[in-house]
C-alpha cells in the first residue's frame, strides 16, 4: 500500500547528493512547531510608514526575514495591517549567532504612519543551527514606538 500526499502539502527540491543531479525530491512542507520571542527591540528610526529596528539575536543560527517579506503589524487598539522588509537597510540575513545586535527596516502597507505606543511584528521565519537544517519558527517582535503622551 503506497500513501499518496495532497500536492498542495509538497514541496519540490533539488537534491543533487551521490552524483545525481537534477533528481528531483519531494518532502512535506514543515510548519512551525514554535514561536521565538523578541522584546528589547530598539526604535532607531520612524518616518511615515518607515520604521527601522535594533535588537538582539535570540538564538544562534536567527535568519532575518529577506528583502520585500511580508510581515504583520498588530497595533494595541487591536488594528493590523501588513508591511514589508526593506533589505537594503536591514542587517545580512544571516544566519546569525545569538546576542548580536542586527537591523531590521520594514514600511507599513496602506498605510502612512506607525500609530500608537506599541506593535507587534510577526512572521514565519527560520533558524539555521550549525551544521542542521533549517528549522521553520513564528517570530514575535514586540516594539515600543516611542514614549508619547
């Protein structure tokens, strides 16, 4: 009996171990099995939809989100929306070992400026430990705007 996966769950990769270039491998996409936290974040810049972040890497092996990624906003009144990271100034991707202080830039969608004391930020993006595999996790990025009456 062979068990067939829906086509919607595979992912296509190349593998090209042992001489066999081009085969083609099929594996289940992974799905996150668990949220990194990131507080401390540090506000360097806020301009319009534009706001550029500092903090510290949680984990070695932290990758940054690539340039055009889309990521969520939550505000405190409970409003979202998306935005978008700015590679070119935002750190490396990475991967990147633990307690190194990195950028990130990314500008609201739809939006013309941050509002309120508060955000949270979230995608699903990877941490890559030393000689494994990649390993897909949600990051939440609590940000402090900035100290407004």
């Amino acid at each position: 009996m062979q068990l067939e996966m829906p086509r919607s769950q595979v992912k296509h990769t190349r593998n090209v171990s042992a001489g066999l270039l081009g085969r083609l491998r099929l594996r289940p996409e992974k799905t996150p099995a668990r949220t990194v936290n990131i507080s401390g974040t540090r506000m360097l810049h806020l301009e319009g939809p534009l706001v550029i972040l500092e903090f510290e890497v949680p984990e070695a092996g932290f990758l940054l989100p690539g340039d055009g990624t889309t990521v969520r906003v939550r505000f405190e009144d409970g409003s979202d929306c998306r935005a978008k990271v700015l590679g070119k100034e935002s750190s490396r991707p990475g991967p990147h070992e633990k307690g190194l202080t990195i950028r990130i830039a990314v500008k609201l969608a739809h939006r013309y400026f941050w509002h309120g004391r508060e955000a949270w930020l979230r995608w699903t993006g990877h941490v890559q430990p030393l000689y494994a595999d990649a390993e897909p996790v949600e990051i939440e990025m609590h940000v402090v705007l900035a100290e407004r009456p």
